[in-house]
C-alpha cells in the first residue's frame, strides 16, 4: 500500500552541494588550542599537515576543511579533549577507519578530527562465554584474525573490513553480509566505554560485559547507528560466533527477479539453520565489474540476475547434502538458470570476489550516486526499474546489488563526471518512492551528510523531536558531528 508522504522542502540545488553554513558559535581552532592539544596528548598525537586522507571520505565525493587530526591513545585522553572541546565550543568530528559512506566522518568546515586509530591495544576474549571486549579503534580484520586463532569469528563482515573499526562500525550499526544469519549488532552489542562531549568530558560505562543483563534501560543500543552524534565509543563489548568449520558458497543464475525471490524462500527453509548468506547481484553490475575491473562471472551462462548464497555449519558432510539438495531443488522447480558450487575456497573467493568488488567497480565510471536502501521484496527490484526508466540516457549504468536476504538494495547510478540534470531527475523523487513504498532510505550506512535534506522522509516528527532531545542530553553544547544526521 502507498503511503502518502508529507511534501519535502527541496535542498538548495543537488545532493553534495548541500553543505550546510557555519556555525559562528563555535570556535575557530587557535594556536593555543594547538597547543593544548600537545599538552594532552604529546606531539605525536597532533597532526597538522598531510591531512587529507582524514578529511576525505571514501568516495572521494565529501571534501572538508579541518586543519588538524587529534590520536588519543586512551578513553582518558579523549574525556580530556572532549572536556576541552566543549568547554571552548570547539566543534569534533569522531573519526573510525573512514570508510563511511555518506560523509558522516569527515569535517564539514574546520572541525577538529578526532581519530581513534591509535586506541587499539586492550584486547580480552572470554571463549567458553564467546564474550569480546576491546579497544574501539580495532580494525575488524584484525579482530577476525585474532578470533579465528580462538575458534570464534565476528557476527558480521562487510567488503571495508580490512579499514573500518569496530567503533565505526557500532557507531553505523554495519550490516554487511552475515545479517540473514547472525542478526543485525543489536543482537551482539553488550556494553561500551563512552565519552560524552560535555564540560566535564564524561566517561559512562554502559551495559555490562556479561549475556543477559535486563537491570536498566539498554543503553549501549542508543550508540548503535549514533553516528558520532551522541559520544565518542572508545571500548566495545559484545558476543562473537563460534568460526563454521564448513563453508558452502554457490553462485546461482536467475531469469526474472520473482524467481530470485522464490529461490531466498526455498533457501530459507531448507538451508534453514545453516544459511548465513544470500547476496544479490544483477546483469548490470557483472558487465560493470567485467569492464571497469576485468572480473569475469563464475557461470559460464550469463543470466539477468546471480545470486551468491552460502552456509556456515560445523559438520561439511550434512552441510554439503542440504546445499546440494537445495540446488537440486532449483533445478528441478526450474527456480534457476544455472548454477555452480565453490568446490575449493579459491572458488569460493571468486565468488565473493565479484560481489565484494562491487562497490570499487561502480566508482571506475566517473561518479557513482550511491544508494542504500531497505524495500519490501515486491518493490526490491522494481526501484531499479522505476530509476532506469526515469533516469534514461543521462546516467552511463544503473547496477544494482544487495543483501537481498535482508531486503536491502544497493542501487548505483553511475555518470561520467557529477551531472546536475541527473541529480534533479533521481531527487527527492528517489527517496519518496522509497518511502512511499514502506522502505527505508537507509538500510545500513546512514544519513551523515548525504541523505541529511531528507532524513525527516518517513519518520513521525515526535521520533525526530526525541532523538533532538537525546542529543541536547548527551552533546549540550551540540560539538559532536555538527551538519549531519540530527
Ligand atoms: P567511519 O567511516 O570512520 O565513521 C562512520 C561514522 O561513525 C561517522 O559518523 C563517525 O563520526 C562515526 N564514528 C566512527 N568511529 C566512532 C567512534 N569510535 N565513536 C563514535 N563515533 C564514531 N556498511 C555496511 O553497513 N554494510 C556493508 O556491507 C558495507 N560495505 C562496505 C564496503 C566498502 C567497500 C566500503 C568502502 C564501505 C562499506 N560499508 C558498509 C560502509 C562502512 O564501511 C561502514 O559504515 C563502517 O561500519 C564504518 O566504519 P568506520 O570505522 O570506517 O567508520
Ligand atoms: C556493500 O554491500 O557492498 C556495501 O554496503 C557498499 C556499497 O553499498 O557499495
Ligand atoms: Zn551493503
């Protein structure tokens, strides 16, 4: 059913160019700031030139204008600049591994980056309970690695995991493509070292590090997708996974979206228990992948859409009968094209390869107009469709990816260079659709800057006033992540 949707107020001309005004209450950074900043955390931890990773974001489409990167090594030392920061309104951007997708990490004008890449030393894994407590600033790779030796893994992994921490990924609730299987981090998030951006730099240690705990308000969820907003995540408790010792990955062939549809169904019930994946992609991102990165699909038919699904057991021999039932299955129900098991994890790896390649390949066209969101199935595709048609010739592709297990499509609208006629076609017209399809405009990476003019779509206003009220309690001089999502 449509929803009707209240009329937005349009942003000032296109998307990126929505850069909201200074905030002349706060401070500009001064020598003296600097040098207390030195004060607090020693030379090393104050850097000034050759910030520019720090101050782009991955898509290289956000540029700010900071002037300095602050490395704390200590929920200490950041209680201390915090302290300082709001004290002298100084404006702070939290910075995980910066591989946020809508702008969220980087300075609008001239905040200070506050980088958490050097808080990564204390690290504890409890493996009887499956409980893991650690430095924010881990990468999740690293976290991985050091997990598998103990015969865990982490209950999520996304295509940045080699750059991203697992702050950032608190601070963004990451998805990624374990979801359909272990849950979203709700699930596993069971307390967090915050640091408030208050006078008094204030250090809240919230929820607890054991399993179940139903003795106060959850607070560590308030954190999950907070994007930077509420306070600075220095330390993450949370449950891991025992590591699968089978994994099965196949790449499936399908004709028509419908069937890819049936094909999740059938994958539900009778991969059932062992399922922990089920990736999407269409014909537009395999051509996509084979000419801007030279990767070639693993079936030798080429099909309008591929789906990769896998599953993660412990015992190879069941898990290999119930995935090559399931295939069968296709086959005969003529759910499928074609279709191939990974029989070695080098296959497997290709598999992957081409799905976690997506999000590079897109950006070898010029510009990509990224989007991320959540749809009921019925609509899932049909987005697609709906944007190919409007946006015509004027885009070079429009690819689609997804989980689609977890209802969440990642449209690309790729152009040669930024394209303004473009930008008036697909917005706000594109995230109205959404909406008015009962979706969600962001299903995982957030609003930050890139979806800010239209983070009001599909939330009642009394949602919009709380989280406002959230934000004036845990950032009362409002410092935190200023010109983003709240
Ligand atoms: P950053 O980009 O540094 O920051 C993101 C936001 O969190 C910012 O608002 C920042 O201020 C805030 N923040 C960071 N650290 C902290 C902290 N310690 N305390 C408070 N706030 C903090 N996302 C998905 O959900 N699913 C995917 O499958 C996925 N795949 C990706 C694949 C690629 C190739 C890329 C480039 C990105 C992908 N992403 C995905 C997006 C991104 O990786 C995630 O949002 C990730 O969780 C961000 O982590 P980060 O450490 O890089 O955070
Ligand atoms: C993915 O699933 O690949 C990520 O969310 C990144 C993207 O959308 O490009
Ligand atoms: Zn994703």
């Amino acid at each position: 059913m449509l929803k009707i949707l209240p009329k937005i107020r349009r942003p000032v001309r296109c998307l990126s160019a929505v850069v909201a005004a200074r905030n002349e209450g706060f401070a500009k950074v001064m020598q003296s700031d600097l040098l207390a900043f030195e004060n607090f955390l020693g030379k090393d931890g104050v850097q000034k030139d050759d910030i520019s990773n720090h101050i782009t974001d991955w898509t290289g489409q956000f540029k700010g204008h900071g002037s300095v990167v602050l490395y704390p090594k200590s929920t200490e030392e950041v209680s201390a600049i915090l302290a300082y920061c709001s004290r002298n309104k100084i404006a702070v951007v939290p910075q995980g591994g910066n591989t946020g997708l809508v702008g969220g990490s980087i300075p609008v004008h001239d905040e200070v980056v506050l980088s958490m890449n050097k808080i990564n030393k204390q690290f504890s894994f409890d493996d009887t309970m499956g409980i893991l407590q650690c430095d924010a600033g881990f990468i999740l790779e690293e976290l991985d690695n050091k997990l598998a030796k103990l015969g865990y893994m982490m209950p999520f992994d996304l295509g940045a995991k080699g750059s991203c921490q697992i702050g950032g990924n608190v601070a963004t609730c990451a998805g990624g493509i374990r979801l359909i299987r272990y849950g979203s981090l709700h699930a596993h998030l069971l307390g967090l070292t915050v640091v408030l951006p208050d006078e008094q730099g204030s250090v809240l240690h919230l929820g607890s590090s054991i399993r179940k705990d139903n003795t106060s308000l959850h607070t560590p969820h308030l954190f999950l997708g907070s994007e930077g907003q509420l306070g600075v995540i220095t330390s993450v408790t949370m449950t891991a996974v025992p590591k699968p010792r089978s994994v099965q990955s196949a790449m499936l062939g399908v004709e028509s979206f419908k069937k890819c549809c049936e094909v999740l169904k059938l994958a539900k019930s009778s991969l059932s228990e062992v399922i922990s994946s089920f990736e999407f992609l269409d014909a537009d991102i395999m051509e996509c992948l084979k000419s801007n990165l030279d990767l070639h699909p693993v079936l030798s038919k080429s099909t309008p859409f591929s789906i990769l699904v896998e599953t993660s057991g412990s015992n190879e021999d069941h898990d290999m009968e119930k995935m090559s039932a399931f295939l069968d299955e296709c086959l005969s129900k003529n759910l499928i094209l074609d279709g191939v098991l990974a029989g070695s994890s080098a296959d497997a790896a290709n598999m992957w390869k081409l799905r976690e390649s997506a999000p590079l390949a897109v950006t070898r066209d010029g510009y990509v107009y990224k989007h991320d969101v959540s749809l009921p199935l019925e609509n899932y595709y049909e987005l697609t469709n709906v944007m190919k048609a409007r946006c015509g010739d004027l885009a070079k592709r429009v690819v689609t990816y997804g989980h689609l297990g977890d209802g969440n499509t990642h449209l690309n609208i790729t152009a040669g260079k930024r394209c303004e006629e473009l930008e008036e076609l697909m917005y706000p017209f594109l995230y109205e659709w959404v909406v008015a399809h009962g979706g969600s405009i962001s299903a995982e990476h957030g609003i930050g800057q890139l979806k800010l003019p239209y983070s009001n779509l599909g939330k009642e206003s009394e949602e919009r006033l709380l989280t406002k009220k959230l934000k004036n309690i845990f950032d009362p001089n409002g410092i935190l992540n200023p010109y983003k999502m709240i």
